[in-house]
C-alpha cells in the first residue's frame, strides 16, 4: 500500500470496526494516486468473513484474510455481493447504474454488505448521474458504494455532496521519490531520482509497471523517429491509443531540451537534435496537444497525422539549415 494510502485505511477500519462507515465514499485524486487501489482494500475487507488485524510500528487497520469462501470467490471475480461498474467508450450510461440499483435492492448473499465500485465515476452521463443520484438518497443499511475520479469537478455537485469525499494527495518532490524507490521500483523512476525531480503528472509512469513499460517503448519510438527512422506508423498508433502518449511527447521533449542545456559545454555541433530544434518541437507539439484535446475521437487521427507530419517537417528543415551553414 502506497504509504499516502494508509491513513485512509486506518480511519476507514475505524469506521468499519464501529458500524458507521459512510454508504457512499467518494474517492479523489489523480491518476496514478492509489485510488483503486484503497477502493479495493475496503471492498476485500467489506466481503471477508474473518477480518484481520494489521498492527505494526507503520499501520494499524483492518485486512481481508485472503482465505474465506468471499475472499475467494472476490479474487476469482465470482463474488456475488460485490459489482463493478465499468464506462464503455469513455461513458458510463444509465442502463449500468439502473443495473446496480436492482442489485442493490436484493439481500445479499453471503456477505453482510453488498459494495459497488465505480471507477472513472466523471464518465457518468447526466441520466446516468441522476439515477444514481436516486440510489445515494434512499441508502440501505447494508451497501456500500465507492465512486473514484481524476476529475472531482465533473461531477454533480448533488452526487458530491452526498458522498464523503477521501481527497487522495500523494506526496510530492523528495518524499514521493523515496517512497517510490521504497517499493523498489525499477526503470524510470531511477533516471527521474537522479535528477532529484518529480512532479505529479509522471505518477501513472512511476507507480505502475505497465503503464512504465508503455512509456519506455514510447519514448524509444519517439527519439527513434527524431533520428530519421521510419517508425511513424509506429508513433501514429501510439498516440491514437494510448490516454498518457500526448503527455509523454511534451514530457520527454522537456526533458530532451533540459539535458540539452546541462550537456550544453559538452554538446558537439554534430548532435542532431540541437537546442534550436527541440524549442521548435516544443512548440509545435504543445499547440498540437491544445488542437487534440479539444477534438472528438473520430478527429483525433486526422490531427495526431498532423502532427507528426509538422515534427518531420521542423526535423527536415533544421537538416538543410545545418547543411547550408
Ligand atoms: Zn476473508
């Protein structure tokens, strides 16, 4: 458990011990923050039969046993009093949250709770919001649903408002550094501790082994492809499908044009990406991302072809420059 996480846990096995935790919990933070992560503790310890006590010098809170029937049939995801609740294309519709009102309506079978998780609960589409609006006015004393957002604002602020609200802040600078490293995490967090810097919007790169690995064949991609290697389509697919790749394209600029200037004494006249070039890439991928953003999905395509096109055209246009001088 990521070491932010564990006074939520020890206040939510409070709550638990003393039969007043919430009906709704709302949980907020960004990507990458531990969201899921807490949410699914609480579910495990919301179906185990046999709760155990975790008391050391670190935490003290309430754990699943791992062993129960429930704690098996969770982990094999045939537990039948819990649901989750997932968005399809990026929405999550009103058939889904009427779904879980009839869920919650029937008793529940094996354990005393029956818990639903809604994660990326800002996809909620307005009927879907007010049905659950409905569900969170008339709670029953046996259920428990658990809402998770990156983006706490596109909510109604009625659903909120009913909700207790966990605001996830994971720490920033040094000490995230040395609870990252703590987990022994391998890979990029090393190269971003040896700069002694992070900030927040690298989380979901740094805490999670997968989404670490999609940027590391990004990043492969991208510098590929500055070097004149015909990975374009490569690229292209990258951005279309993957939510962090834009991130990653301005991130991994800004990091190219800082090693630029630190090497700047070192730098030979031959370095194909000079600091003059990657000012130009800067520019233009960020005022590609603002064009991106704020086009539909069936336009992304179009726009992202675009902008590897503009990239190759400013990597071009700085080769015949440097051939003129
Ligand atoms: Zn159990």
């Amino acid at each position: 458990m990521k070491s932010w996480l564990i006074e939520h846990q020890q206040l939510l096995s409070q709550q638990f011990s003393r039969n007043i935790l919430p009906h709704a919990i709302l949980v907020s933070g960004v990507t990458g923050a531990g969201k899921l992560e807490l949410a699914q503790w609480l579910v495990h310890l919301l179906s185990c039969q046999q709760p155990q006590s975790i008391n050391n010098t670190v935490t003290k809170h309430l754990q699943s046993c791992g062993h129960c029937k429930s704690c098996l049939l969770l982990k094999s995801k045939t537990y039948p009093d819990h649901l989750n609740l997932v968005a399809e294309k990026n929405s999550l519709g009103v058939d889904s949250i009427r779904h879980a009102s009839a869920f919650l309506q029937k008793t529940a079978h094996l354990g005393k709770f029956k818990t639903i998780l809604i994660a990326h609960a800002q996809t909620m589409t307005l009927a879907a919001a007010n049905a659950l609006l409905k569900t969170l006015e008339e709670p029953s004393d046996d259920s428990v649903i658990i809402l998770l957002t990156n983006d706490i604002e596109m909510l109604l602020p009625t659903i909120v408002s009913r909700c207790r609200v966990l605001n996830i802040r994971p720490n920033v600078g040094q000490t995230l550094l040395t609870d990252i490293s703590a987990q022994k995490f391998s890979g990029e967090a090393h190269t971003v501790m040896n700069n002694g810097f992070v900030n927040l919007t690298q989380l979901p790169e740094l805490t999670d082994k997968t989404i670490n690995k999609a940027f590391q064949d990004f990043k492969t991609c991208y510098i590929n492809y500055l070097h004149g290697q015909p990975v374009e389509s490569q690229l292209l697919q990258q951005l279309l499908n993957n939510d962090h790749a834009l991130r990653w394209l301005e991130q991994i600029t800004v990091n190219l044009q800082r090693e630029q200037f630190v090497t700047l004494e070192k730098a030979s006249s031959q370095s194909i990406l000079s600091a003059e070039l990657l000012n130009k890439l800067y520019k233009v991928i960020i005022n590609g991302c603002k064009v991106i953003k704020s086009y539909t999905q069936a336009n992304k395509q179009f726009v992202c072809q675009q902008l590897i096109m503009t990239i190759s055209d400013v990597i071009e246009a700085s080769q015949i420059n440097k051939q003129e001088c």
